[in-house]
C-alpha cells in the first residue's frame, strides 16, 4: 500500500502526534478494479482490530457511487493520540501489509469547526 499526503503543509505523521480532543479520520483509499474484494477484506479486518483499540469511537466505509473503486473510511477518535497509538501498533503495521499492491491511502485527521449559523464545534 502506498501512503500518500492529503496536505503538503502538515503530514499525517505530525498530526498524529497532538493530543486535541476528539478527532475524524478521513482516509482515502484508491484501489484497482481487480483488487476491490481483497481490499475489502482486508479493510474490514483492520476495522476490527482498530475498533478494539483504545480510543477507537466509529468507523464508516463509503464507496464511490457508478462502480468507482474510490474509497472514504470516516472514523472517530477520542484524540488524534489514540489514533496514533493504534496506527504505530505493530500489529497494524503488518496489517498494513496485506492491502492489494494498487491500494493508495490518503489519511488526514480533522476537527469539527463551528460556523455561525450553519453548524456547531464539539465531538466529533
């Protein structure tokens, strides 16, 4: 699998190591036609892992609509701390290897932000 930056001013790496409260996850994943169902599986195995990890809120798989082999897992965390706890765990890190070889994921972490009149700060 190959990790790739949503921003080019703040990688995932540092966002991971701030502790800001609670937190989403927006990772994309990319993946060839022929590999979908392996990507599944091994999608869903790792949501299991994480949701047994402390911290882990939520998890939310999205597909692309008209046959699109673009993915968007939402998840919640209690902090971006936990996340990175998870995400540096060696047993995830092997996980990590089993994703189809066209897999690209785009993992960013993000905080709800309040705009007057349209929605409000607070959990994720």
């Amino acid at each position: 699998m190959e990790l790739r930056e949503m921003d080019e001013q703040i990688t995932y790496m540092q966002q991971l190591q701030h502790d800001n409260g609670p937190v989403v996850l927006i990772n994309q994943f990319n993946v060839a036609p022929a590999d979908v169902e392996r990507f599944l599986e091994v999608w869903a195995d790792d949501a299991r892992f994480m949701k047994q990890q402390p911290g882990c809120v939520s998890t939310q798989l999205h597909r692309g609509t008209a046959g699109s082999t673009t993915f968007i897992n939402v998840a919640v965390w209690e902090s971006a701390a936990a996340l990175g706890d998870a995400f540096r765990s060696p047993e995830f890190q092997q996980r990590t290897a089993e994703y189809p070889d066209s897999t690209v994921a785009t993992p960013h972490v993000f905080q709800k932000l309040a705009v007057p009149g349209i929605c409000v700060a607070g959990p994720a």
